[in-house]
C-alpha cells in the first residue's frame, strides 16, 4: 500500500512549516523520507524557520552538507558552510 493509496498528504504542513519530510529528514529515516518522496513530497518547502527537508537532514546528520544541492539553514547561509 502507498500513503497516496490510503488518502495521505505528503504536502501537509504544520503551523511552523514543517512537513512528513522535514520530520524524517530530522529524525534521518531514509525509508520514510523514499516513501514521502515517492508520494510526491516537496523537498524544497520551506518551514516557518528558512529550513529545507535537505538542510534539517544535513543539520540532523543525516547528509553531509552540500550532497544533493544547496541546504538552506536559518541565516540563510548553507548549512555547514557558515
């Protein structure tokens, strides 16, 4: 079964912006965030904070920064990088 097939909203979002993917990439759940993602997830929202779903994994530890583009942090700056 797919989230889609049970009526789940990989887009959903919370009042500070964070989605399903912000929190896996958090939590660094690589299956979790396939399957978000495979359920039309948008990796590049964007939370109430300026961070990305890639840059919340990067700060998480779940990426190094940098691999898959640029991860926005909360200066604005990339994560990792100033």
């Amino acid at each position: 079964m797919t989230l889609r097939a049970n009526g789940a909203d990989a887009r959903v979002s919370e009042a500070d912006g964070n989605t399903p993917l912000h929190h896996a990439a958090r939590s660094a759940d690589a299956g979790v965030a396939a399957l978000l993602r495979d359920a039309a997830a948008d990796v590049d929202v964007v939370n109430a904070e300026g961070v990305t779903p890639l840059g919340m994994a990067c700060a998480a530890g779940g990426l190094p920064a940098g691999v898959g583009g640029t991860a926005s942090g909360r200066s604005g700056g990339t994560v990792g990088h100033g």
